[in-house]
C-alpha cells in the first residue's frame, strides 16, 4: 500500500475491510448469476439461453477480477482475460448452427 | 464473508449441474453446461488454483460447446414435449452410492498440513522440490514447476498425444460437419 514519504499512512480502511467489500460485491455478482441462471433454464427460446449464458460469462470476468482484488492474487486477472475472448464463442457456434440447419430452432 | 462467497457459489453451481442433468431439450443442455463451467472455473479460482480455471475457461467455455454442438449436428434431436426430464431410479441408486463413497472419501482426507500425511512418508524428496524448485526453474509454484520443469518432456509427450487425437479426429470427419443435408 503506497504510503506518502515519511509521514504515518492514516488506516481508515483495514485490509480485512477491503478484502470483505470486494468478497461480498462478488457474492452479490453470484447470487445476480443465480437470477440470471433462471432465464437460462425458464428462456423459451434458444436465444434466450445463449444471451443470459453470454451475460453470465460476462459475470464471471466481473467476479474474477473482484476475486483477483480480494485475495491479492493478480493471476486470477489472466483467467478473466481468456473468459472474455472466449465468451463470444458459444454465441458465434449456435448461430452459425442454427443458420445451416435453416429456421429458427 | 469467505464462506458467504463459498455458499453462493455453491449454490449456482449445484443449480447449474441439476439443471444439466435434469433438462430435456440437448440444445438446452449444452447452454446449460456451459454456465456449469463457469461456476466450476470461479470455484478453482476462489480456491486458488489459477492454472485449473484457465484450463477450465479454455476448455469448458470454447471447447467442449463446439464438440457437443458438433456432435448433435451430425445426430438427431428428438422433440419432446416434456421440459424435464423424469430421473431414472437405478441411475439414481448408483448416484447415491458414489455420494457415500465420496463423501466418505474427503471425510478421510489428512488434515492440511499433517505430518501423518502420505506426501510425508519420504521427507527428503518433498523437501527437495520445495527448497530447489524455484531456484531451478524459476516458477513460484511448486506444483507448476514439477510438471512443466522437471517432468518437462513427459508433458511435451502429452501434448502431442492430444494434438495427434485432434488432428486424426479432423482427418476422419474431413469435412464441414454444419453443412445442410
């Protein structure tokens, strides 16, 4: 923690205090995922599905990195850089599915 | 609030994996998987074992979604009518034996950190690898080290044991697989 040269760094906020506000940000991250996880098994369509799975992959970048920021492990940082280029996938390969098998499925 | 994060995670994880096995629609499923291998790559993550989520994220997120749509492609999906599917009582039989004996098997599991534990049954080696693997290979983790350093050419060979499998897997599709009949 960058602490200004010869003077007392004044701790309002505790280590524990900051990894306890980016944990609980990522439980709450989870429990949205929860929610968004009932769209993925109620959406009457495959589109649905692909959409609220994509939005998912996006919340798990989001709780990676908070998770990377809780714990101190900046590795964690890379993982959500694959997620994110590899999100895009699934979308890409059930579209080009649904396109050659003609219609909508 | 660690164990906050563990619960709801634990929770989107099993509601995923009861949906993967209990819905109908195959299309449904492999979505359905997918958000599967999400959770799991946050578990890995949260426990620390950075290398499995990225192999997790690689495989689970990109991989495993194109071999199963691939593979329904050149299948048939038959349409039911129903969203659920009902379980099947031996299959669940089997399924709840496998649960006691795996419960039984962490419940056994040594302490972290035991000296009664088997990896200390030869000191001296464990030892070795922990005090030299940094100053050999130069990687923080010791686990890293033993399979990309020391045991280097032993992963190489499996590696290209995968590659081979790949590469023979597309010479004998040999052809665009998403192609209208």
């Amino acid at each position: 923690m960058p602490a200004g040269a010869g003077t007392a760094p004044v701790a309002f906020i505790s280590a524990e205090l900051v990894t306890d506000v980016f944990l609980g940000a990522a439980t709450a991250f989870i429990l949205l995922a929860v929610a968004m996880f009932y769209r993925v098994v109620k959406g009457p369509s495959t589109q649905d599905r692909v959409l609220a799975v994509n939005v998912l992959g996006t919340n798990t970048v989001v709780v990676l990195a908070l998770l990377a920021a809780a714990l101190g492990e900046p590795s964690l940082l890379d993982i959500a850089l694959v997620y994110a280029l590899l999100n895009f996938l699934m979308a890409v390969a059930i579209s080009k599915f649904t396109v050659e098998r003609g219609g909508v499925l | 609030m660690v164990s906050a994060f563990g619960i709801a995670l634990f929770g989107f994880v099993l509601a995923t994996a009861l949906a993967t096995a209990l819905l109908r629609d195959i299309l449904a499923v492999i979505v359905v998987f997918a958000a599967y291998s999400l959770g799991m790559a946050l578990f890995y993550a949260f426990l620390l074992a950075p290398d499995v989520a990225m192999t997790e994220a690689a495989i689970g997120a990109g991989v495993t979604t194109l071999l199963l749509l691939l593979t329904i492609a050149t299948t048939v999906r038959d349409d039911v009518g129903i969203a659920i599917e009902r379980p099947n009582l031996p299959a669940l039989v089997v399924f709840g034996g496998l649960l006691v004996v795996m419960i039984g098997t962490v419940t056994q599991f040594p302490a972290l950190g035991s000296r009664n534990a088997p990896v200390w049954s030869n000191p001296e080696v464990t030892q070795y690898y922990l005090e030299h693997s940094y100053k050999d290979t130069k990687v923080h983790n010791a686990v890293t080290a033993v399979l990309a350093g020391y045991r280097g050419f032993d992963t190489f060979g499996e590696a290209v044991v995968v590659f081979a499998a790949g590469i023979s897997t597309l010479a004998v599709l040999g052809r665009e697989v998403f192609t209208r009949e």
